[in-house]
C-alpha cells in the first residue's frame, strides 16, 4: 500500500508529480478536499473513470468532479455572466454546482447519460494542482464505499477502500469534515440537490443578490 504525506497548504510538487502519474496511468488516487477525502482520476477516459465504480460498489449514481479554477468551468460551459460571478463567489468552497458541458469530453462514466455534471473548485491546494495538470479536472467522489460514512481523514479512507487504491495522499482530517451542499442551475431556478454544509438558504440569498444586483 503506497502512502504519502502531504502538507495541506503547500504540498510538495514531488507528491503531486506522482499522484499525476498515477492518474495518467489510469489509477485511482485518495487524497483530501477541504470537505472530505475524495476518489481522485482522470475523468476524460471510460477506463478510469469504471474503476471508481467498482472500487466504491456504485451503481446508477454520476461523479462529480473537481476543478482547478473557475474559469476551467466557464471553459466548456455556456453559462451567462450573472451565474459566473455567482459561481466566483462560492467558489473556492464546499458547493457542487450541476451544469451542462458544451461538449462532451468527458467520459459518459462520469455523467451516465444525462449530459449533467457536478463541479467544484475545492478550498485545497492538492486537488486544484493535480486537476491543473489534468486538463483542469479530476474525478471527486468521496473515498467510501457508496452507502458508508465518508472518510475525513486517511485512516478512515484506507479501512473502507484498502489495496484498491494506487496511491493514498494523507494531509490530515479534512477541515470541513461534511460534505458538500450540492445544487443543480441547469434551468431557470436554483435546485436543491442534496443538503451540505453550507444551507439552501444562504446559497439561495447569495444567488438572489448577485443576479439583482446584475440586472441594475
């Protein structure tokens, strides 16, 4: 079992070298977001992106991915220039914003069919320099079995996941500890997808504000 210790605010470009390496060879890398630890792989290949399905026993269930910038996003989005600043506040932060590509680079593993993919630019410096290297994105799922309690911390990532990780990435207990608030702005209004650690409401009020403040 391959571990590596990393500096959560500056980690090493050695460590991040190898864990794009690793991700390049299609392998599966466990490393620490600012909410949780997550599953982190190419998302541009079906190969890679179907080994995070069986290492986590998912089923029917898309990925969502990290970003290293926002402007990543707004790369292969159509989205107007209201949501972009709502998405340049939020972010980076704990909040999974579901969108629509223009086009379809990604693995159909990452979306399964719906053409929707969840995005985040994560607080943590690991993942938005590993995605960077990546064409601007990785996968990243949490590192559980789907249906277990997600792992804040390596130990807790190792228990469930074991030797079917290549590389494991400890930077100690993700600071959040929760996941994130995830909300879907593929129509007219903002839809709650799953409760996070940022509320609906504040989300929603922020939302509110920016596109009014806009429309000025």
């Amino acid at each position: 079992m391959n571990i590596l210790r990393a500096n959560f605010i500056n980690p090493s470009i050695n460590i991040i070298q190898e864990a794009y390496r690793i991700l390049k060879s299609c392998g599966l890398v466990v490393g620490v977001t600012d909410t949780l630890y997550g599953i982190f792989a190419d998302p541009f290949r079906d190969e890679c992106v179907s080994r995070i399905y069986v290492v986590k026993k998912r089923k029917g269930k898309p990925i969502p991915l990290l970003a290293s910038s926002p402007k990543a996003v707004f790369s292969i989005t159509n989205i107007n220039h209201n949501l972009q600043r709502f998405l340049e506040v939020i972010w980076p932060g704990p909040v999974t914003v579901i969108l629509k590509p223009i086009d379809s680079i990604f693995s159909e593993e990452i979306h399964l069919g719906t053409e929707k993919i969840g995005f985040r630019v994560p607080a943590s410096p690991l993942p938005r320099k590993l995605a960077e290297l990546n064409g601007g994105f990785i996968t990243g799922t949490s590192a559980n079995i789907s249906g277990l309690k997600p792992a804040k911390n390596i130990e807790e990532a190792i228990k469930q996941l074991g030797n079917n990780i290549d590389l494991y990435i400890d930077s100690g207990t993700a600071p959040i500890g929760e996941p994130s608030t995830v909300i879907d702005l593929t129509s007219e209004k903002p839809l709650i997808v799953r409760d996070g650690v940022v509320s609906y409401r504040s989300i929603i009020r922020l939302y509110k504000h920016i596109v009014s403040k806009n429309h000025e």
